[in-house]
C-alpha cells in the first residue's frame, strides 16, 4: 500500500509542478504578446500624429496635376491655376495635314476642355490624408522621393471639332465632294464619298 501512496503523491506532484510550468508559459506568452502590442500601439500612434502633422487645407509637396505644380495651394487656388493652365493649352495650335496640304487650328477652336475641375482639386487635396494611418504615412514619404502626378484629361467638342475639321480639313481632301467625318475613338477620320 505504502508504493500505492508513493506514486499517487508523485504523480499529483507531478501534475502539480507540469500545471507550475504551464501557468509559467501562459504568463511569459501573455507578457509577449502584451508587449508586442504595446509597441504596436507606441508605433501607431506615432504615426497617427506624424501623418496628422499635414495642412488637410493645403495641398501636399511635390503633387502635380498634370504638368501644373499645385503644390502648397489651396483647392481654390489650384483650380485657378489649372483654369489659367487651360486657357494657355488651349492657344496651342494644330495641324490638321491632309492630301492636298496642311490646315491649322488652335485647341480652343477645337472646344478643348477639362474634366471636372473640382473632381482633380480634390482628389489633389486629399492625396496622403485620407484612408488607413499606414497608407497615408506611405504616400507621405513617398511624396519625399518622387512627385505624385494626377492626371487630366481633356476632351474635345465632338460639335466644334466636326465643324473645322469640315472647314478646313475636308477642302484639303482629294475628291472630297461628299465627304463624311467619323469619330473612331479619340480621332477623326474624314472619308471621301
């Protein structure tokens, strides 16, 4: 009986010192894991107030639309800029070459136009201050490296440009008594009847 009593107290022991080391583990991971987390935290909200640091009135460094630079500008101030940039694009002139020679037009005759002003303001406006702390901070210092550049599109008065492509294109078209003009995409194409 007495070698009964023996293992059984050495087995509870046992058990008693496997439960110790158990408990042991599950506080030094607890501890692991709750320093793990305070870093985490520490790091974040470092970077909560780095990426906070930014103007959200003013556009960041560095971004562009298109060629223009709207860097530090407001968004009033950069759509002004765009609209002046416009008006400068669209005294650019272009040759229209056919057959029977060339035909000239600026893009103002050609009814260029932006799209949405504000829809590029603001899209400028936000960069780097909107979505998740990580991805702002990401294009912040991104931006300290290389320029983010939105781009514009412009289009052209389907209307408008039909009219001096008949004006002045067409006449320079052999055998352009019929002619017809087609819109394939982002061109014109005049063909003769």
């Amino acid at each position: 009986g007495e070698d009964m009593a023996g293992r059984r107290r050495s087995l509870r022991e046992s058990k008693e010192r496997f439960a110790k080391k158990k408990q042991r583990w599950r506080l030094i991971l607890a501890g692991c894991g709750g320093a793990l987390l305070l870093i985490f935290l520490c790091v974040y909200l470092y970077l909560l107030s780095w990426v906070n640091r930014v103007d959200k009135d003013v556009i960041c460094d560095n971004v562009y639309i298109g060629t223009q630079d709207v860097s530090g500008m407001t968004r009033k101030e950069a759509a002004a800029a765009l609209k002046s940039h416009a008006k400068s694009d669209g005294a650019v002139t272009v040759t229209l070459q056919a057959d029977k020679g060339d035909a000239t037009a600026t893009l103002d005759e050609l009814g260029l136009s932006h799209e949405d002003v504000d829809q590029l303001t603001k899209e400028a406006a936000d960069y780097g201050k909107t979505g998740g702390v990580f991805s702002r901070y990401r294009k912040l210092k991104k931006l300290e490296k290389e320029p983010a550049v939105i781009s514009e599109q412009f289009e052209l008065n389907e209307k408008k440009t039909k009219s001096v492509l008949k004006e002045r294109a067409v006449p320079l078209v052999q055998e352009a008594v019929d002619a017809a003009i087609e819109r394939s995409g982002d061109s014109f194409a005049v063909t003769p009847e």
